[in-house]
C-alpha cells in the first residue's frame, strides 16, 4: 500500500503562498493523488486531484513530477479561513475495481494575520 | 444539492451500552463509507459498501462493530458494547463512483464519547 508523507505542521501570513509537499515513493500505476481539507468539528472536503504533471482548480494547484513519487500543493494567497489540516492521500486501487482512501496525519496549516 | 447527513451530531454513554449511527448518503451515490476518526488523527476506513454490499471491512472490528446498508441507500452504524477507546468521530461519507479517480463527500461526523 502507497505511504504518504507529509510535513505535520506548517505555519504562513495572510496573503502568502503556501506549498505542502507529500512523499509517496511506493504510488502504483493505477493510483491517483488527492488533496482533502478539514476544519474542526467538519468532515474532510475534497481539495484537488491528479494523476501527473499538473492540475489547477479555482481553490489550488497540484503540481506531481514525472516519477509521481511527490506531489506539492500550491495554496494561493491564503487567508485565516485557510487554517486546516491538509490530507494527501493516494487511492489504493485494489480488484474489483474499488478504491480505498488511506488518512495519514495530515499537515496542520496555520495562517496568521 | 443536499450533502451526507448523519444523526446523532453527538452521543455520550457508558462503557458497555450500546449506540447506533445513522447515515443519508447524497442521492444517487452508490458507494458508502464509514470512517473512524480519533482526536489528534486523520479518518480511518471501518467498512466500505456498494451499494448493500460490503466491499472492504477489513479494519472493522467484528467482535464489537456492525454496519448495514438496507435498500443501498441509508446506512446504519452500530457498537455493542462500546469500550473506552471507541470514544472518536464517527463520519461517514459517499460517492458516485469506486474507481479511480473518486471524490468522497464526507457528513459531519458523530462525535462519541465513551465514559
């Protein structure tokens, strides 16, 4: 099973850039890498998805190398509504063709002002 | 459109006694999750369905834990008897599809305190 690997917190300003990169050096062919966010007392939101090179949407970028053993999520400008914990998943696709989500601690993301 | 609703928001009890989870998938998912989240931690996956059938319940434990999906629509969550460490967010969630790639929209969560 694909193993990911992030940082367990990160710290940024309002208006700042922020990149959380995620490791996940044993990723299959058939596996895709998603981003969730989740506030206090919610569910994980799903952020942003992909499978290499790069994805945008109106809330982030995915950015994954050739090898896809990494993958980095861009947070433009963010502001204190920003402040979260970020999960990097790599979906497991086992026969059957079902996928399973593996959680691993996630990035806790601060934003101050 | 309605997201995944789950009842009670919050539950405590006794070690020992019993509790059930509900949960309303959005329209038209056939796929329903239900994850084990303990504080400080990212979700964990207890069982996993397809409609009314069980696709993975590996980490589920089977001594205590019990789900069901009548119909392929609602689900129901239930632990008889709960034990201190069962104290967790119970959420559950739903999507259209299995494969890759899917998005899983997540309720927000049954918070479980065991005394």
């Amino acid at each position: 099973l694909a193993k990911t690997t992030q940082p367990i917190s990160m710290d940024s300003y309002e208006g700042q850039e922020v990149n959380i990169t995620c490791s996940h050096n044993n990723i299959a062919t058939n596996d895709y890498i998603t981003w969730y966010q989740q506030f206090p007392s919610q569910g994980p939101r799903f952020i942003i998805q992909g499978y290499k090179t790069k994805v945008t949407n109106e809330v982030a970028s995915l950015f994954i190398p050739a090898d896809r053993k990494s993958s980095t999520l861009s947070l433009p400008r963010v502001s204190l509504s920003d402040t979260a914990v970020y999960y990097c998943l790599v979906g497991v696709f086992y026969s059957g063709g079902y996928n399973k989500l593996i959680f691993g601690a996630g990035t806790r993301l601060a934003v101050h002002p | 459109e309605a997201g995944v609703a789950q009842s009670p928001r919050y539950k405590i009890i006794e070690k020992r006694q019993s509790v059930a989870f509900w949960c309303n998938p959005i329209s038209g998912h056939a796929t329903l999750y239900w994850y084990q989240q303990i504080l400080g931690q990212g979700p964990k996956l207890l069982i996993q369905f397809q409609n009314n059938g069980v696709v993975d319940d590996s980490q589920l434990p089977k001594d205590r834990f019990s789900a069901e999906r009548l119909k392929g629509v609602d689900s129901t969550l239930k632990i008889q008897p709960a034990k201190l460490e069962d104290s967790a967010v119970y959420l559950c969630a739903s999507s259209l599809r299995t494969g890759n790639p899917n998005e899983q929209f997540f309720g927000p969560g049954t918070r479980l305190t065991v005394l």
